[in-house]
C-alpha cells in the first residue's frame, strides 16, 4: 500500500555549507551513467523514504525508485551532463537550486543553450533528501521528444 502522506522531522538547519552539498549531490548524481554508481550515489544524498514529484506529475518513492526513474531520463537524454546555475537559496531544512542540462562537451555550454532548464526544491532530513520536486522550465521538445513519459507512468 502506497502511503499518502509525508512526515518531516523538525530539526535543527544545517549548515550552508551542508545544504549546498547536498543540493549540488542531488543536481550531480545525474553524472553517473553506470547504474551502480548511481544507487550509490543515491544512496548518499538520499533518505531511503525519500519521495520524488517529478516535472511531469510522477511521484517516485525510495531508493528504487529514484534509479528507475532516473534510468529513464538518462535514457530519454543520452550524452547531456547537468550542471547547478547561481547560488542556492536556502530556508531552514528547505534548499532550492536552478539547473541546466546540455550536451556533454558543447564548447557553447550554458543555461542559454541547455536542452533542459529547472529547478529543483528538497526537504532535507538528517543530512539527507527526504522530499524532493523537481520543476521543468522548458526543453527542446525537438532534441528530447517526450521527455519524462515512459511505457507507464506508475507511482512508486
């Protein structure tokens, strides 16, 4: 049973620095194409109840489901690398950062030129990511057609 609710610890703010870490971790773990890596990475950044509402209305929950959902936009955007744009504005356990993704080795390489343009918001908990949403700006609907729609769109 998929539960419909998220619980949040109060707690005490970390610090900048620790949430800017774990913001750029989260943006950065997109650089790991090898799925191993990946649930590593996840696995660090990520607390393992962690809830994703991504751009296109599908939420993903757990580790689990953070790599497959993250498999199929890898899929969906093969040869781009992410990269964080300006500083990340944080409030308390709450931290948002503004990203891009072009293609890897562009020598033109900026937000101007990105195929994906957003931003995400993440609750952090215990210096991990326990609620995350992540916004799409725009895409090249042309370069990446039907980005994020996969075979089905279940909630995990």
């Amino acid at each position: 049973m998929v539960e419909n609710s998220i619980n949040i610890v109060i707690e005490t703010s970390q610090s900048r620095e620790t949430m800017t870490s774990i913001i750029h971790r989260d943006v950065n773990f997109f650089s790991y194409r090898d799925p191993i890596a990946r649930r590593a990475a996840i696995e660090e950044v990520f607390h393992v109840g962690v809830v994703w509402f991504d751009f296109d209305g599908t939420i993903h929950r757990g580790h689990d489901g953070l790599l497959a959902r993250s498999s199929l936009l890898l899929e969906q955007m093969p040869g781009t690398i992410h990269h964080t744009e300006g500083a990340p504005s944080i409030c308390q356990n709450m931290v948002t950062q503004r990203w891009y993704a072009v293609r890897e080795g562009d020598p033109n390489a900026s937000s101007q030129a990105a195929l994906v343009q957003g931003c995400d918001v993440a609750v952090v908990e215990g210096k991990k990511i326990k609620v995350l949403w992540s916004c799409v700006d725009r895409f090249d609907e042309q370069a990446l057609p039907g980005l994020g729609k996969g075979p089905s769109q279940p909630i995990l």
